[in-house]
C-alpha cells in the first residue's frame, strides 16, 4: 500500500482573496495525488494585539516530523519570525520548505516578480502619460516585497533620466491609513502635488485617493494615481486604480510543483518568479474598460450577502456565549455549523481548559487534548490524531484555526477545507466566534468549580 504523502501548510491571512487564491492553485498542482494538506491558519490585524499574537501559537500544533514537506505563506515578517523553529526543524529532517512571497532562510523561494512588474507600471506612466514629477509611497523597509519595487521605481526613473527626490518617498506599513497619513504628510512639505503617486499597494493606494478627494483633488484629473496587488476593492472604486495582479494561482501551483519534486529527489529545483500582469485602469488615465451597471449591482449583491453573514453570526455568537456545560457547547456547535453551512467541525481543547485558572497564562497545545465533534466526546493524543478518524476516508484537505483568549490557548479548530471559507469572512468569524464564546464558558466553569468548593 502506497503511503499518503503529507504536506503542512502554515499561513497568515491578511487578504482572504489572496489565501483563497493561493491554495486554489496548490490543489490544481495536488489534483488526484496521493497528498493529503493541513492547513494551519492564523489571521492579521491592523492592530498587533495579544488576540492576534496569541493565535500564531497555531503554528506549534503540528508534529513537524509526521509530514513531508512545508509551504509557508505568510502576510507578515511577525509571523515569519515565529515560524522560524518549525522550519528549522524540517531542514533538520532533511524536509523540503518552500515559502511563498516571503523569503525565508534555506526554503526555496516562489514569488512574484515584484521588480520586473513595478518596472513595467512605472514606466507606463513615463512612456504613455509622460509623467515627470513623482511621489512613491512604500511598504515596511524590512519587507523583500517592498523593497524590490521600490528599486524598481528607482531604476526605472533612473532609466529615463528623472532624480528621485527623497522629500517625494515615504514608507509605511501597507495599510490604507498610511495613504492618508502620506497625502497628509507630504501636504505638510508642500509636495503632494506630483504627475503621479505610485503605490506600493492597491490599501495605500485608495487610503491616498480618498484623502486628496476631501481638498478637491480628484484623479486623475490632477494627478495620476497606481497601487499594487489588484485587489477587488481597488477594481470596483471610482476611479478604478491601475495596479498590478499577483497572479496567486499560479504562485500556489508553482510552489507545490516545486515542493512534490524536491520531495521525490530532485535537487535541482530553484527559485521561482511569477510574473504578474499590469491592470491600466482609470486611476493612471487609461481609458475606461469597467461596466458600472454591472459593478453596481456586485456592491449591492455583496452588501445583502455581508449584512446577512453578520447577522447569522451575531446569532451564533448568541446562541453559544448561553451554554454553561461543554455538552451543551457541542450541541450548540452542531447548531451552528448548519446555519453557517460548515459541512463539519471539531473543536480540540487542552484539559487546562476545564481545570486551570481563567488568569493563568496557557501556551500552546498538550499531547492529550479532548476532540468534540458530531455532538461527541473523545480523548486524542496530538501526535497520532489531528481531526476525527472517521473524516480521513472522505478529506484531505484540512484547515485548523487556534482558540484562545488574550493569555490562554484553549486549543484548536478543524474543518474540511471548503473554497468558500474566505469569502465574507466565513471562517474567520466562525473560528473568532468560538474562541471568544470558548473564553465565556472557560469563566463560567471556573466559577462553577469554585462554588463546589
């Protein structure tokens, strides 16, 4: 009997499209291969808080040792720095590692072609719109991304004989408050105006555009505007904003293409770059390709399903923070899974979590955890068993998310991965909802075991 290959995957998701996307294009490489994924999940915040920085402790619950091979897609150098045990680990089993976008020390590398894409878009705006006078507004200067398109914009300028003024350069953290925070700035210095803003993201982008609206400034009336990433918030705005597509399927396919060979032998596998494409929309002046008839009627479509996903979860949320028994939590989870149409979940908890102190601080996951699933109770050990046996025969592709509070880790999530659990936040909310309502009931036991006495 032929063994089933094992891949982990460990992810941020900061953009849902993206992670969507991205292991869209793994399973088109993985199709009818003998591969089974687990996908280990945690989400990005604008704000670093201990929530977020607690739900990274999701990385450690897997055994290292039991898979073949590791893919990393992470949105932020934070959780590259926690990851960075793990995949020592894997490189000291002689494991493959291959990180999407993010480079990382001794993993092969699949990426964007972040230099050879920013170089086409800037030059567009020189050659086609005759633009001069430049503004640049940049990610993290610890980022590889950023970095790379920011010493496309210089070349390119270079190229073409323009000086790229250091007072027109600002770099932030990719966030559309930073466009903002950067029309403002440089209001400040008297240097706003330019021929074009070029963006390092599409969020900078419309943070930029809508700040110079309020002073009267549209674009591209008064000045040409791009971003980065061809986000559908970016397509959909008015002006719709010229950007570059990350291609993400095909960084999914490539990367696990990269992965199963180095996994059958082949040590010859190197970098890869994908290329992305630019987008030309209104922003930069190009002439306009969109239909707004049809643009419209997706905001309103979107806007009913998004009020109806919010509602359904306020409902859950209720619906759980009542129960004062784990028994009743799991026949409330089955309850909630329906209305959210999640085929099936498990919920794992550390014991720590029915006999420890809601204030003490808990990190990571025990061997010996408590799987409740299906309205059922049973005792697993970490290092054999990560979700229901009785899923293995019919899934083979799993997501798991962390349950915590701010000090504690309750333990964890798992779900068959379905591709519509980053659309309207499906999973996210439904894995939030959880832990928070989880943090409820751990207080609710507590007390009760203090009245007993």
């Amino acid at each position: 009997m032929i063994m089933t290959k094992q891949i982990l995957m460990l992810t941020s998701t900061w953009d849902s499209d993206y992670s969507r996307d991205v292991i869209s294009g793994i399973l088109d490489r993985i199709g009818n291969d003998d591969v089974e994924l687990h996908i280990c999940n945690a989400y990005d915040n604008l704000m670093e808080t201990d929530f977020f920085r607690k739900g990274r402790e999701i990385y450690s619950l897997p055994d290292p040792e039991r898979y073949d091979g590791l893919i990393i897609a992470l949105s932020s150098l934070d959780s590259v720095k926690y990851v960075s045990e793990i995949t020592e680990k894997f490189r000291n089993h002689n494991k493959p590692v291959v990180s999407i976008d993010t480079r990382c020390d001794d993993a092969l590398f699949c990426g964007l072609d972040n230099y050879r894409s920013m170089y086409q878009l800037v030059e567009h705006m020189i050659t086609i719109h005759d633009c001069r006078i430049f503004n640049y507004l940049g990610g993290p200067e610890d980022n590889f991304e950023s970095n790379e398109r920011f010493r496309a914009f210089c070349d390119c300028l270079n190229e073409h004989d323009i000086k790229v003024s250091k007072r027109r350069v600002l770099h932030k953290r990719f966030w559309k408050t930073d466009g903002a925070n950067a029309y403002n700035e440089w209001k400040e210095m008297g240097v706003h105006m330019a021929d074009a803003v070029i963006c390092a993201n599409d969020y900078m982008a419309l943070g930029f555009v809508e700040e110079a609206l309020k002073d009267g400034i549209t674009i591209p009336d008064y000045m040409k505007v791009t971003g980065f990433d061809n986000i559908e918030e970016a397509q959909m705005y008015s002006p719709s904003i010229t950007s570059v597509n990350r291609n993400r399927k095909a960084l999914g396919f490539d990367a696990t293409d990269a992965l199963l060979l180095t996994m059958e032998g082949d040590m010859d596998v190197d970098t890869r770059f994908v290329e992305g494409y630019v987008s030309f929309n209104e922003s930069c002046g190009c002439e306009q390709t969109r239909n707004i008839r049809n643009d419209y009627n997706k905001l309103i479509e979107r806007g009913k399903k998004e009020t109806e996903a919010r509602l359904i979860h306020s409902y859950i949320k209720q619906i759980l923070f009542k129960c004062r028994t784990m028994d009743e939590y799991a026949q409330a989870m089955e309850e909630c899974k329906e209305m959210v149409k999640i085929d099936d979940v498990a919920v794992c908890l550390n014991h720590s979590f029915f006999e420890g102190d809601p204030d003490m601080d808990v990190v990571g996951f025990e061997e010996d955890m408590i799987l409740f699933s299906d309205g059922n109770k049973t005792e697993i050990k970490r290092s054999n068993d990560l979700y229901p046996p009785e899923w293995r025969n019919k899934d083979r592709v799993f997501l798991f998310g962390p349950l915590r509070s701010n000090n504690q880790t309750f333990g964890y999530t798992v779900m068959p991965y379905k591709d519509d659990f980053f659309t309207r936040l499906k999973h996210r909310s439904f894995v939030e909802s959880l832990s928070l309502s989880l943090e409820s009931l751990n207080q609710k036991l507590a007390i009760a075991r203090l009245k007993k006495g």
